[in-house]
C-alpha cells in the first residue's frame, strides 16, 4: 500500500535559517472550516514556531485564511493550534528544546490518507557566515554542473 502524500503548505525559510536536526510527523488539531481552507492552499507556515508547554506540543503564528463560505464557523486565522504527537515523541522534543539554540520549526504542511499533517523539524538556527558558506557551495555546485554540460555538448 502506498502512502500518498499531498504538500499543501511549505516553509522554504527553514532549510536556509536553520540547520534540520531531526523530522517529526505530527498530526494538528483544527476546525472543519480551517480544513476546508486548507486544502485549498490558503495556509502560510512562514513565521510559525512550535513550543512545548504543559506535555502538550503548540504550534504558533500558523496563519489559516478564513474560508470564504464559512461565515460564522471561521477561526482566528492565527490562533494557536494543538498538535498531536505520542507522549515520547513530546518528551524527547521537550530535551531538545532544553538544549541552548534548538527550536521546533515546521517544514510542511500535508495531506496524508486525507487528514492534514505537519512535519516539524527540530532545528538550530544558522549564523550568517553559516548562511553565506551555504550560498558559496551552492554557487560552486552550480558552477561545476554548468561546465560539466558545456563540456558534454
């Protein structure tokens, strides 16, 4: 059996503002409008964190659209959302936390078998020479690939 698995929102400042240390699914607690304007794309994971408090794992400045036909069932478009992990899974990223420069980032937002997963990263943050050694190694691989295909032609 395959796994489908639909992207419907991602983070692309992450992998550039942070260095990925480990990847967690988890699956997010939402209203039925919040879904729906999901799945339409309408979600933005840009400036999100998540924190754990209380053994519970939340997930701040996720921005949802309100949906057009939801009238009065909208939510806040950023309100804090619950997201659902088993109890190690929480206490291990609890540990990361704790450590000095780590923090939960999510990376993408998902359909998976129709119910709307987050991959959240545990990730420490890059310095800006980190940044500019990444962007150098980029512009050399880019470098090599060019010449390697004028070199084929």
């Amino acid at each position: 059996m395959s796994e489908t698995r639909k992207n419907l929102a991602e983070n692309r400042k992450a992998r550039h503002d942070y260095f990925i240390e480990e990847t967690y699914e988890a699956g997010i607690s939402l209203s039925g409008t919040e879904v729906k304007s999901i799945r339409q794309g309408k979600a933005n994971l840009k400036d999100s964190y998540a924190m754990v408090e209380n053994g519970e794992v939340i997930l701040y400045n996720m921005h949802v659209s309100p949906y057009e036909k939801g009238n009065i069932y909208n939510r806040d478009p950023l309100r804090d959302r619950k997201l659902l992990l088993h109890r190690n899974e929480i206490g291990k990223l609890a540990g990361y936390i704790a450590q000095k420069g780590y923090s939960l980032i999510p990376l993408s937002l998902y359909l998976k078998r129709g119910l709307v997963k987050v991959s959240l990263a545990v990730a420490k943050g890059k310095k800006l020479y980190d940044k500019r050694e990444d962007m150098a190694k980029k512009d050399a691989q880019r470098e090599v690939e060019k010449e390697f295909k004028s070199r084929n032609q």
